[in-house]
C-alpha cells in the first residue's frame, strides 16, 4: 500500500509512512523565511519568538471633513493593501509610496507660525470607478497609513531619503559592524598563517586537499607568535579572530606522528547505543585480539628470558626527528630537514640500538627498516637459533613481501633456524620499544639541535649505564647508534626478485593471500623454500605459501632470469649466493623550497656558522615535494596499504612509487 506524504496536511494515513524523514530547517534557512515573510506582510515570527499578524487594512474613524477620504469601497481598499504588500520588496514600496504622495505649496500662511511651511503633502490612492476607468482618489494621512497598514516612520523615511523621486537603495545589513576586522588586520592574519611552511597528506593527495603544519605547533601558539609581530602596527587582532580565519579561510591540520588512541576503540566508544549493540561482536573481536596479540608477545619474552638461545626483539620506527630543532620562533616558519631513527630493543637484555639516517641517506620504507634488520640479524652471536619480532602492522615498513623475502633470505644463508615475526593488533601497538623514545624525547627536551649529526649525542646521552636489582642484577647499558648511508642500504625489490621465485601472492592451496590480514610469520632453515603465516592470534596451525628460491649465483649484469632452476638443483640450497644491490646510486635530494628555507636560517644567523656548509651542500631539485613523512598517519589506510603490500608493477626502477600511489 502506498501513502502519501505524511507531512502534507489533512493527511489521516501520517502514521503509516514509512519514507525519509524531513530534515527540519536551519536557523539561517528560519530567518530567511521569515524575512520573506514580513516583505510580503504575511504572518511571521520574530526573533525573540513573538507572532507578528499578517498586514491588513486597519479600521479607523477618519476626522477629516473630506467626502473623497470616505469614499474608498471595502474591494477597493483590500485591493490597495494586497497590491502594496505583494511587491515584496522595500525599495519597490518606498518607491510605491513616493508616487502616491503629491507636494503642492501652502496657499495660506498663519500670521503667528513659529516656522511657516512652504509645501504640503497630499496623498493620492490610484483605483478603478465602477466603470473600470482609473481615477484618484485623496485621502488624509491616516487613512493613507490605515489602508496600507504602515507606520508614520515608513512615509517619514521614505519622504525624508528620497532622491530625484526615487527611494534611496536599501542600506540594511551593509553597514560595517563597528568591530568587523579591517581589511589590512586580516591580511596580515591570512599572510601569517600562510608563512607556515605546509606539507601534503601522503596517502590522500588525490581525495583531500587537507594540508598538514608542524606538530610543534598550535593555533594558540601561532597567534602568540602574531603579537610578537604586529602588537605596535595597529594591525593587532583577537585569538578568536586568528582563529576564525585560520578555521574558515584554511584547510589545515597538525600532524601528530602517532596515534595516542585506537581509532576502531574511539569510533566504537562514540555510537549511539543502538549502534554499539550492533557493532558490539566486532568490537570483542578486536579487544580480543589485542589481549591475544599480547600474550604471544609476552610468551616470547618470557622464552628469550629462559632460553639463551632465543632472542626477542621489538622494533618500530621514530617521530621524525626534525632539525633544526629549537625553541626560536624563526624556526616555525621554515621547513625542517628530516632524520629518521629505526629503534631495536631486547626483550630479555633490555638493550637498544639505533639506526640513524637523514633524509638525504634514504627514506622511510622497506629498505631502510630492512637493512637495519639484516645488519641487526648479523651482529647476533653464532650461539641465537630462534628469534622473535615484534612490530606494529604497518605495511609500507614491516608488513610486506619484501621484509618477508629478507626475514627469508636470513635463514636460508645465517646461522639462524627459524624466525617469527608478530604484528600487534592495530590500534594497540604498545611495546618495550617505545620506553626509547621516550628517553630520548627526554633527552632532548631543552636542547637546541642545529645539525643532524647533533642527534647522535642525544641518542648516546638518552640512557646511562645502570645495574638494576630487581628481580636479578642486569646491566642497563646506554643505546648503541649506527649511521645509515646510501651507500650500505640494500634494495629489498631486487633481493626479493633475486631470491624468490613467487610473486606471494597465493598460498600452497591456491588460495589468494591478504596481506593486511597477516598476524604472524614465520621462516624455518628446514623449510628454506616456503613463508609459514598465521590470519588468527589464537590459531594452532600455520599456513604455507611456497616461496621457491631463484638458484643463481653473484648477480650478473642485466635482468634476472625468471626461469625454473634445472631438476637438479630443485631440492637443495648449497652454495646459495646472493650479492646485496645498492638501493641508492647517490645522495637523495630535498626539494628547492626546503633548501631555500634552510639556507635562509643559516643567512639570518638562526644556524651557526660551522653548520652553514652542510646545508649550503644539500642536493635539492625542483620536482621535489614536501610531503608528510610516511607513514606516520595510520597505520593501515585504505589508499596505501592495498597498494604496498601487492605492488603490482615490479618493474619500475625505484621503490618509491610504492609509497606514491597517487603521483600521475
């Protein structure tokens, strides 16, 4: 059965519409109608809420000696009233009521007047006889003001602004408020806020527009350093001004490097309760899986504690560490150059190493994180058989093919038998780790750092050697720092072409694998030839994806060859060689925009003087674009992972373009 609309009226079948709901109107949408509605002297509501009746003739008892005055009919004056109102427009009624007013001179003058008039005003209604001729008709001010239902103020005003017979233009509402911001105050606002130096969105350049400003900043902050500049120019604004502008006139956020809550836990936590109930199963889900991601964590550490021949590492990634780095407020307006600090800790020992490198060394991908891994790998005792990785699930630095082939590639030629690489749930990726950064946060607070080499002593300095008592005496050493340059980080898309028959894209089923959906890995010597997974923390068994080993030699010049290795040499790995390529030919190069920024510290004398060279140094090329450092803003999003994880041209030169997927 179908109904009507149920908000049309006399409509009795109301209650059993079941179609979209209106959406009731908006304050502005409210005062619109309204407004409309008093033009056209119709019934209407005011602002404080009170009913103004619609604009009909008013009764009176006209005093006037005049016959013509009375002589108006019922239909006549009606027609009068709706003709005035109808026009609907205060200029078109102002110049309605200029024509029905005649200005004739005063033909007798009262001897004893204080001020004499020169003219008189007669009003003049235009209407049609009984014969449909127009004639006039001369009515007294009142009954001209009771006909129109008008006050004296309109025919005064009217009168009084009149210019060459015609009304003067509605001036309502295009006054300058008195406090309204002068046009020199907001460009200095928008100049200011623009000043900022902004970086891109990395993953959403092609669906957002959203620009990011340095995460040492706020709004609060920048309007702090706005008085400093423009507190004796007559240019001084308010914060909530600056912040308006900065809100209305901008599309800007500040990047926070790392998320202090779990985005799945907060949108759950904000459902009305219905929506919680029904989103309630995949919620425990996730909540499980935390706590089981945890105790997989925490049985590990407890083996590496037990079993001298474990080792349980967890390892993540750094807040860029931005230099120059100071409390200067000429700092802010600059762009900063980038160092990059890849933390290792022990879970057992409690010892940490860092992997520093700078922006001009290398990026943030896979083949810096696993290049800090393979050397980690190797400095480990010949007495290590088993080791355990713990890592966020971030795809485009640790969960993907190519760190896969590496971890691979490990067992198959050190002295290591079997790996296991662990992925936290998403969202809570709390780990023994981030005690480093913390200390060096800590380390740093106070310290002006002008130079990327001036991280490696805060790195030095962040923790100091100790010997702890309880439950066992262990020493506590400070954290080890090794300096990563182009020229010793390895390119994992060749390692992983070089050694890996298989795309990893199906298991041993033929059944396709999803990377994002990975919980745990492993790798087995005695299984050199396959990737052991897990999709569920609390799964017993693993599942296979075949991994055949590609059985060349050094790598010689040209394309590697993609055909199957001879029968013979099927089964074994004996004398397996790989020689590790160079991911990078030379240093990498900053834009021009940062370099300039950079170089005009070290002018302005903000940078001393033994540090200009380095920056002075900087290759810079114009194609170059600042963008947020990857990938710091999620660790799962919906653009980049998909694309990193089964990157599906492997053909290319660079491994950037995995990272930019939207770059045309």
């Amino acid at each position: 059965m179908v109904h009507d609309n149920p908000f049309q009226e006399n409509n009795e079948d109301a209650s059993l519409y079941f179609g979209p709901q209106p959406k009731p109107p908006s304050k502005k949408q409210i005062k619109e109608d309204n407004r409309r509605k008093r033009s056209l002297g119709e019934e209407y509501t005011n602002s404080v809420g009170k009913a103004v009746p619609a604009k009909k003739p008013r009764e009176i008892t006209c005093k006037c000696t005049s016959s013509s005055c009375r002589s108006l009919t019922s239909d006549q004056i009606a027609d009068l009233n709706s003709s005035y109102w109808n026009l609907g427009d205060f200029s078109r009624q102002r110049d309605y009521l200029l024509s029905c007013v005649q200005t004739v001179p005063v033909k007798r003058h009262r001897a004893n007047a204080a001020k004499p008039r020169s003219i008189m005003y007669h009003y003049v209604f235009r209407v049609k006889d009984e014969d449909g001729n127009e004639v006039d008709v001369s009515v007294c001010r009142a009954r001209f003001l009771a006909v129109l239902n008008i006050g004296k103020k309109s025919l005064v005003h009217a009168k009084s602004t009149a210019q060459n017979g015609f009304s003067k233009p509605d001036q309502r509402g295009k006054q300058a408020p008195a406090h309204k911001l002068k046009p020199d105050q907001y460009a200095a606002v928008m100049q200011h806020i623009a000043s900022f130096p902004k970086v891109e969105s990395h993953y959403c350049r092609k669906t957002s527009s959203l620009e990011y400003l340095d995460h040492l900043l706020t709004i609060s902050l920048m309007y702090k350093l706005y008085k400093l500049e423009h507190s004796n120019d007559g240019r001084m604004v308010g914060y909530e001004s600056y912040r308006r502008i900065f809100h209305r006139e901008f599309h800007l956020s500040f990047h926070k490097p790392k998320k202090d809550q779990c985005s799945t836990c907060a949108i759950y936590n904000n459902l009305s309760p219905e929506e919680k109930e029904n989103k309630k199963e995949a919620q425990m889900l996730h909540l499980k899986n935390k706590e089981l991601a945890r105790e997989l964590k925490a049985g590990y550490k407890e083996q590496a504690l037990k079993d001298p021949t474990h080792k349980s590492f967890s390892f993540d990634l750094q807040s860029v560490l931005y230099t120059p780095c100071s409390e200067v407020s000429g700092f802010y307006y600059k762009r900063k150059f980038n160092a990059y600090n890849f933390t290792i800790y022990d879970q057992a020992t409690r010892d940490g190493r860092c992997f520093f490198w700078n922006e001009t060394d290398g990026e943030k991908g896979s083949n810096e994180i696993g290049t800090a891994l393979w050397s980690h790998l190797n400095s480990l005792p010949t007495t290590v058989k088993e080791v355990s990785f713990i890592s966020d699930c971030c795809g485009g630095q640790n969960r993907n093919r190519f760190i896969a082939s590496l971890l691979l590639h490990a067992v198959r030629t050190l002295h290591i038998e079997r790996i296991d690489h662990l992925f936290l749930e998403s969202g809570h990726t709390h780990m023994e780790v981030d005690s480093m950064h913390s200390n060096i946060e800590r380390a740093k607070k106070g310290r002006c750092i002008y130079a990327p080499s001036e991280w490696l002593a805060v790195l030095r300095s962040a923790r100091n050697f100790s010997i702890t008592k309880d439950p066992e005496p262990l020493q506590i050493r400070p954290y080890s720092v090794k300096v990563m340059t182009f020229d010793t980080i390895f390119d994992l898309k060749d390692l992983r072409k070089c050694t890996v028959l298989s795309p990893l894209e199906k298991n041993s089923k033929k059944e396709a694998v999803n990377w994002m959906f990975i919980k745990r890995l492993r790798y087995e010597k005695k299984h050199p030839e396959a990737i052991f997974y897990q999709k569920n923390y609390d799964s017993q068994d693993f599942m296979k994806m075949d991994a055949p080993a590609v059985f060349s030699t050094v790598k010689k010049r040209g394309r590697p060859s993609k055909k199957q290795p001879p029968a013979s040499q099927a089964s074994t790995l004996e004398n397996f060689e790989y020689e590790m390529k160079k991911a990078y030919t030379g240093p990498l190069p900053i834009s021009i925009k940062k370099k300039q920024d950079l170089v005009k510290l070290c002018s302005d004398g903000l940078i001393p003087s033994e540090f200009h060279e380095f920056y002075q140094g900087l290759p810079a090329v114009a194609s170059k674009k600042d963008r947020l450092p990857l990938p710091d803003i999620t660790e799962e999003d919906e653009d980049g992972p998909a694309v990193m994880l089964n990157p599906q041209e492997e053909d290319e030169e660079s491994d950037e373009d995995l990272y930019d997927v939207d770059d045309s």
